[in-house]
C-alpha cells in the first residue's frame, strides 16, 4: 500500500518513505497503516482508537501522544499528518517535503495589496530586528492586509513555517491558548493548552506566528507571547492590534493612512502615484467594469481620498459607490455627511471617527430593508450561511423571502464580506462593519429582539446538529461548528442578562454539550453546565429532565478533562436516580456508562463491573447495536 511518498509493508509490519526504511513503534506503525489506507481521507479519532486498542478503554489523550511520536519520528515529513480540529486525522501528500516550500496555513491572496510597499519593506525589517512586532492603528486602517502579505514575503526564511491565527471570534480571553494550539497543529487537550505547554512543544521550530486581531484579548495575548518568546529562542512573532501590547522588546509598527495628494495636485500621473487614488480606482473598476478616469475626474477622487483620510476601508466603501452613483455626486453626498464632523477643531477629532462618519454614510445609502439586515447579521459571530440570514433578519420568525437579494445587495456595497469554500459560500461582517452595525441595533432599541431571535436559532439549530451525546459527529454533519459554538457563547451571555431568558440559557449549555465535547472544548463545557446547573436551583419550576441532561453533560466534562476525586461518579448517580425515575432508557444507559467509567477512573473496580454488567443487561434488553458494542467494551 501506497500514498504519495509513504508505503506500508503490511507483512513485515514496515512504513517506507521513498523506498527507505523507518522505524516505527507498534502502535505508531498502526496509525500510520490507517492514514495510508486512507489515501487522504479523514480518519476518526474513535475509529483510530478502535482498530489499534480493540476491546481497550482508551483516553484519547494516549492517541495524541501516539501521533505526537509519529511525527517526531516521521522528522521532515511531519507535516503530513494532518490534525482534523475535533474529529481525527488524514495524510496529506503534498504536505511540506525537504526541497518544497515551507508549511503554512496562509491563503493565497485574492487582490493586489495597493499603495503598501514600503510599510511592507519597513514590516519585514522589523521582524529581522525585533522578536515581537505589533501592526497596530485604526480599525480599517488595512493592519491584517499588511501583516499577512509581510508574512507571506518572510515565509522563505522560517523553516518551520509561518502560522495565523485568527483571534477576532474569541470572546473568551481563556480560548486564546487553544486557538493558538490548535493553529499550530498541536496535540494538546483544550484544558491543558497553556503558554508553558505551547512552548514546550515548539521549543526547536524556527517559525512566524501571527495573531491577527488582538485588541479585545489583548492582556492575555501579551503574557503568552512574553511566555513563548522567552522559551523559544527561534520564535517571531507578529501582532496586528488597534493597540499595543506593550511589553520589553516590541518593536511597534503604526499603520499610517495610504497616501493622498495635496490639494494644489491636479496631474493625472502625479494623483495616480498616491496609495489612496490608486486604491480608488481598482476597486471602482472592479465593482463596475465600466468605470472610467480621466483628467477631470481624478481632482475630485483625490478630493474623496482627502475627506477620507486615505483609510482604506472607508476608501473601498466609496469606491463601490463611484460605479453606480458618479464620482460628482458621490463627493456631494460625502460632503453632506462629514459637514458636522468638521466643523469643529480638527485636531480634537480622534480618526476612528472618521471611520464612523464613513459608516454612516454608507449605512445611510441602504434602503430600509437592508439597514435592518445589517444591522441584525451583527449578532453574528465569525462566517454564517445564507440559511442563517434568512433566519436573523426575519422579523416575523418565518425566514425572510428577500434575504437573498439583501445579502447579495450587502455583499456588492462592501459591507459584507462573501468567501467561496468546499462546503459552499459564507459570509461574515468585518469586524469594523460588525461592531458599528452593532451600535446601529442597539440604538434602535430592537437589539433585545435580535438576540432573543438568535439565542433561539442557536438552541434549534443546535438539535439539528447531528452529534451523539459523547460529541461524535455524523457524516452529515453541517460545516463552521467552530462559529456554532463562537455563536452559542454569544447566545449565552445575553440570555444571562438581565433583558434575556435564563430557562433559555440553561437549555443552550445542555443543548450544546455534544458541540463542544466534540470540539475537545471539555473545560468550557464543564464551566458552563456547572453555571446552568446552579441557574437552575434558583428556577422555580422546570422538567427533571433538563437536571438529568445537565448531569449527565457535567459527567462527560469532568471524565474528558481527566478531574480526579468523586465528583463525576456523584452526578452520573444524580442523573441515574432521574433517569430511573423518568424511566428514561437512553440516558440510564448514558448515566451508568459514565457510573462505570468513573469508578474505574478512581478504582473502585467492583462498582465499575457491577455497573458494566447492569449497563449490558439493559443494552441487551433495548436491542439498541450500539449500545451493545459499548455494554462489550465495558465488560
């Protein structure tokens, strides 16, 4: 058997890369035997643990450590394993091999970067001097555009690769460790990522790190780059930030505006070589193909650039409209809407204002429909679908028959942002456009509405999810389960507000209990069942069968995150009583799994078999197949 540059001798139980050679521990060869039969395919955690463990009770932390030593064994060639974030493994051919290009998770990009090269030239400089360095400036000031695009110039220089992390969705500071792990392909636990652990891990790597968007974790952020920095001496590592983070050895890097022509320029060549101008007039042209600039027309596009401030998204914003509205009456209506932002002292202007004001231009120029859309879509966090949308912007409950048209209108004026990917087109709001549409809906007074609406689209959506009670997903699961769960927290937070619905929040935590042990998110899944369990005590009336739910959910948690003393056995007894008393078979057998696991954990082994046997007897009496197989594995 054979795939790419790996073969599989199964007789003499010998891996092979390029005809040579490698020596593999057993249960390493077996691993590597699945991922190869696999040709590329994803191979689950559980049917890995399955085939080399048969009959075994296995912690997936013994899996991690396997793969871990694959691919410390596999030296070079390690980044052909590739880590399936929450469901399992797959070999990748064209992983990184001595002679090609180094490994990345960096997308190709899409468009020009316009009017950045020297800040690029000056970025990369930074980083051969400095360890640490922090884009930092206003929000569309075009940080992430730069930062990625220096990344993808330095990749060449670190062997180990170049690796972004996206950190704009987290809205706990406490993910930041695990968001930073998982980027990195790590093989640790979500309650054991940890700056020491991380850096434990990446000691010896030469490589670039890359957190975008750290503004609003900013404090977490820079104690674990002090951490890594200290511990890694080949690290680098670049931050784009609306703020530093100031600590000993950064090397700052403010994001200045593209720039603009003076007002006494009026030469087509000399208003061209300006950034801000430049920007312009591509996007103009790509939004309209019939855009045209000419002598006449340039004076007044620079005259925009200025009022604009040479910010780039406010820039793009305009731009979308010069194609449909006219470069004249496009500077008249901006005109209108800046006349009480400066009318005062400009100095005592702060420049995110002159982001706002291009916001409310812009917001001003939908129509009614698309305002509100807009505006609701902000409750959303990271990409969603267009079933989503439908969802929020319904007024009525009933998906809204014209979101179509809406999002497809929000997408064209650049507040909405459409990406293409193997599991179909998403959408996602920049977080400048998010945070003012935001704004926008709370002013409006409907923000309670909305989030109402969206803590109740998370809570169904949530039961459509095809995850198994221990988080192990269907082949026909839906994509951006890390949205879900991003969305679910959101959901949350607002029923625990005083305008929200606590009944609500305690059916979310057991509804996404599955979401997040399927995401290896047990420490959140933990904290958060305890919140909705102590919630619940003060409820005055509510089913048993939401505390059986929660029990069995808090159980689970404790087991993954491997808590020691008799705290999971005692609320699996606590579910069990319920469940007996409900005559609930599904979660008895839930409940007396986790009775069993737990005893055994704490070694209590008589308990453990006399809660195996009884889980057999009733397994065999539901004729439910898989319950079966687990009541063999027990025994």
């Amino acid at each position: 058997m054979e795939f790419g540059r790996f073969q599989i001798d199964p007789e003499r139980r010998e891996l092979r890369i390029g005809g040579e050679p490698v020596a593999l521990g057993s249960r390493a060869y077996d691993v590597m035997r699945l991922l190869v039969e696999a040709q590329g395919g994803l191979v689950t955690k559980d049917e890995i643990m399955g085939r080399v463990w048969p009959g075994a009770i296995v912690e997936e932390n013994t899996l991690q450590v396997t793969v871990s030593m694959l691919r410390k064994t596999l030296g070079p060639y390690r980044g052909a394993v590739r880590t399936v974030s929450g469901r399992g493994y797959q070999l990748v051919a064209e992983a990184a091999m001595p002679g090609q290009a180094n490994p990345t998770n960096l997308h190709a990009p899409t468009s020009a970067l316009v009017g950045r090269g020297e800040a690029l030239m000056d970025v990369e400089r930074l980083v051969g001097q400095h360890r640490i360095v922090t884009l930092t400036g206003v929000g569309g000031i075009g940080k992430t555009r730069l930062g990625l695009e220096a990344a993808r110039r330095l990749l060449p220089q670190f062997a180990d690769g170049v690796w972004v992390a996206e950190l704009a969705a987290l809205t706990d500071a406490n993910s930041v460790a695990h968001r930073i792990a998982d980027t990195l392909e790590l093989e640790i636990p979500d309650n054991l990522a940890s700056p020491s652990r991380i850096s434990g891990l990446i000691r010896a790597r030469k490589l670039l790190l890359v957190l975008d968007n750290c503004e609003h974790v900013i404090d977490v952020v820079a104690e674990l780059v002090e951490t890594l920095t200290r511990a890694c001496p080949h690290l680098r590592v670049l931050v784009t930030s609306r703020e530093p983070l100031r600590m000993e050895g950064e090397g700052l890097y403010r994001v200045a505006p593209l720039s603009v022509p003076p007002a006494d320029v009026t030469l087509p060549d000399v208003l061209l070589r300006h950034g801000a101008v430049e920007l312009f007039v591509t996007c103009a042209r790509a939004v309209g193909g019939a855009f045209s600039v000419d002598a006449s027309s340039l004076p007044t596009i620079a005259a925009i650039c200025r009022r604009l401030d040479g910010i780039p998204l406010a820039i793009e914003l305009a731009a979308a409209r010069a194609a449909t509205l006219g470069v004249d009456e496009l500077a008249r209506r901006l005109d209108d809407q800046f006349r009480v932002l400066t009318s005062g002292f400009r100095t005592a202007l702060p420049r995110h204002r002159t982001l706002k004001a291009t916001f409310d231009w812009s917001f001003d120029l939908l129509d009614e429909r698309e305002r509100y859309a807009v505006a609701c879509l902000a409750v959303l966090v990271g990409s969603f679908a267009l079933a989503t949308a439908e969802a929020i912007v319904s007024a009525d409950g009933n998906p809204a028959p014209d979101a179509v048209d809406i999002v497809s209108s929000l997408v064209a004026k650049s507040l909405v942002v459409a990406e293409d990917s193997s599991s179909g087109m998403h959408y996602r709001l920049l977080e400048t456009t998010r945070g003012y549409a935001l704004a926008k809906l709370k002013e409006s007074g409907e923000f309670d509405c909305v989030a109402l609406r969206h803590a109740q689209y998370c809570r169904d959506l949530l039961h459509c999810v095809e995850l198994d009670w221990q988080g192990q997903a269907a082949e026909n699961k839906p994509p951006m389960l890390n949205d879900l769960a991003g969305n679910v927290r959101t959901a949350i937070d607002w029923a625990y507000s005083s305008a929200g619905d606590a009944l609500l929040a305690v059916t979310l935590a057991a509804a996404a209990a599955p979401l997040w042990m399927h995401l290896s998110m047990a420490n959140e899944c933990s904290q958060q069942i305890g919140r909705a369990l102590a919630t619940l005590d003060s409820l005055p009336e509510h089913e048993p069968r939401l505390d059986m739910r929660l029990l069995t959910a808090q159980g689970l948690a404790l087991l993954s995150t491997m808590s020691a003393g008799p705290e999971a056995r005692t609320v699996f007894e606590q579910a069990l009583e319920i469940a007996e008393r409900l005559e609930d078979g599904d979660y008895r057998l839930r409940a007396l799994w986790g009775v069993c696991s737990a005893c055994f954990n704490d070694g209590d082994f008589l308990r453990a078999r006399d809660a195996a046997r009884r889980f057999h007897e009733l397994a065999t009496a539901s004729g439910d197949a898989n319950a079966l197989v687990s009541g063999d594995l027990l025994l």
